[in-house]
C-alpha cells in the first residue's frame, strides 16, 4: 500500500531493540519465520547452506553471531522497503499467542507498534482470541478508512467467515506434512459451506443435469456461477471455481503436501468465496450511493 514509512518502520525496530524484547517470543527465530515464510525456498547468504533454513539455525540457533535485529534488514526478507501487508503480518506474529502466550507482554508490544504505525493510519487491534489469548490483525485506523479492515472483510456468511479464520491460522502454525493437508480439507469445508449458503437448487439449473449433493460444491458453485455471472467472464470464472475446488481435494490427499501446496490452496479458496460474495452483492460499494 505505499503507506508505512520507513521512518515508521525504523521507529518501531528501535524502540523494539532499546526495549529488550524478543522479535520471536519464546519460540526459536527459525521456527518463528517459518510461520510467515517458507525459509526452504529462500537463498543462503553462506556458501555452507543451499536455504535460508540452514543459514539462519548457523547463526541464530547454533552460533549466534548475527545481531538480534538481523531479520529486519535481511534483503530476503526486506522488512524495512516491503509491502506493508508483510512488515504488517511480522508484527501481528510477534504478538500471537503461539510466540508469546504472555498476553500482558503482547499487549505492550501492540501499544509500542501502534504508537508509531497510528502515524501512518494503520494499527494493530484484537480480531479473536485462541485460549482466552487475544490474536491481532492490522486495519486502516478509523481517522484512515472508517476502520476498514486490510487483510480480510468479513463476507457476512458467519460459517464461510469463521472457516476462512480457521483456514489463514492452521496456515500460519503449520510445520508438518499432515498439518499441511488439513490445510486442504478445510479449504474444500469452507467451498462446501460457500456453496450450501449461495446454492438454490430452482434457480440454479447444472450443467448436466446431476442433482448435487449437499457436498458437492464444485457442481454447486458452477451452477451458481453460470447462472449469476453472464458474459464473457463466465467460462474463466467457473474455470477458476473448479480449480480451487480440485486443488483443495488435491492438497488434503497428497502425502507430500508442503507449505507452498497449502498456501496455493488457501490463496484458491479464498480467491472463490470473493469472487462469489461480489457475484451475490456482498461487495458493493455503499459509499457510491446517491
């Protein structure tokens, strides 16, 4: 978005160094970036190691001999000149309840960010709780945008909602082969669900003829798609549909499945539920209104 400075950025990294805390609470710094990257598939910067992954335990777990603010001048990760949407994500990390279960501690550490970021229109502000632990996303401050939020606008399908949550979390904590295929088995829950909420079987006719069943949300969502959305855009809609359908199916049966499987997946399905709740209004703009 072009609006975080630098100078915020700095600001922030500085009170967070002067202060003593730990960027990566009580987990270990290469477990913590794996939640946001997938440190495999990012360079060495020593000729001893293939990935990021063996660079960063060389000298952060094993030795130690890099400075505590290292992640935040790292070209790979390029915090300090990002997209705002990731020096706002790392943020939100520092303060999650799987890095720092001290919910006090969190709290002074979102007061901190947000004295600066509010400089800039954007703050940190407590979107659920995990155990009684509150978890935080960024947002455009009221002064902004009304408070609209940055990463996610609810659809209003409390079902569909609540599953893309559950979606982006499993996501972000996933580090096994498993954890990465339940990745895929929620993404084809919350088709089912978006498919069950928009789904009228006396308006929406399918393509065969088949009558779907109440988990078939691949023959639901074409029939919904084909039916709403006329014009030229209607075969590569549907196509995107049937993608992200086959591809959540595809992700929870591969035993293989790794972080960048399931965040295709997860970028698929959310992609759908958008492209439907505009289809169905859920995205019009009432700001435009006479």
């Amino acid at each position: 978005m072009g609006e975080i400075t630098s100078i915020t950025r700095a600001a922030i990294i500085d009170q967070l160094m002067a202060r003593g805390h730990d960027w990566a609470g009580r987990l270990r710094e290469d477990d913590f970036l794996s939640r946001l990257y997938d440190l495999n598939a990012l360079p060495s910067d020593d000729s001893r190691f293939q990935t990021a992954a063996g660079d960063i335990w060389q000298h952060r777990v094993n030795n130690r001999d890099w400075e505590n603010d290292w992640v935040f001048y790292d070209r790979r990760f390029n915090l300090l000149q990002g997209a705002d949407e990731d020096f706002l994500r790392f943020l939100c990390e520092t303060v999650h309840p799987a890095v720092r279960p001290n919910s006090q501690q969190a709290l002074e550490l979102v007061d901190l960010y947000n004295e600066q970021l509010r400089l800039d229109g954007c703050e940190l502000a407590r979107r659920s709780e995990i155990s009684g632990r509150p978890v935080f996303g960024a947002r455009k401050t009221a002064q902004a945008t009304q408070d609209v939020e940055i990463f996610e606008e609810p659809t209003g399908w409390p079902k569909v909602d609540r599953q893309v949550g559950e979606i982006r979390l499993r996501l972000r904590e996933a580090a096994a082969e498993e954890q990465f295929q339940s990745v895929g088995h929620l993404c084809r829950e919350a088709l089912i669900s978006l498919a069950q909420a928009v789904y009228d079987r006396q308006r929406h006719a399918t393509q065969d003829g088949v009558e779907p069943s109440a988990t078939d949300a691949k023959r639901m969502l074409d029939a919904f798609i084909s039916v709403e959305l006329a014009g030229g855009g209607n075969a590569n809609a549907r196509k995107h549909a049937k993608a992200a359908c086959g591809l959540a199916n595809e992700v929870q049966h591969d035993r293989t499945a790794t972080f960048r499987d399931a965040a295709l997946c997860a970028e698929a399905t959310v992609s759908v539920i958008r492209i439907v709740a505009i289809v169905s209004g859920r995205r019009e703009r009432t700001d435009l209104a006479p």
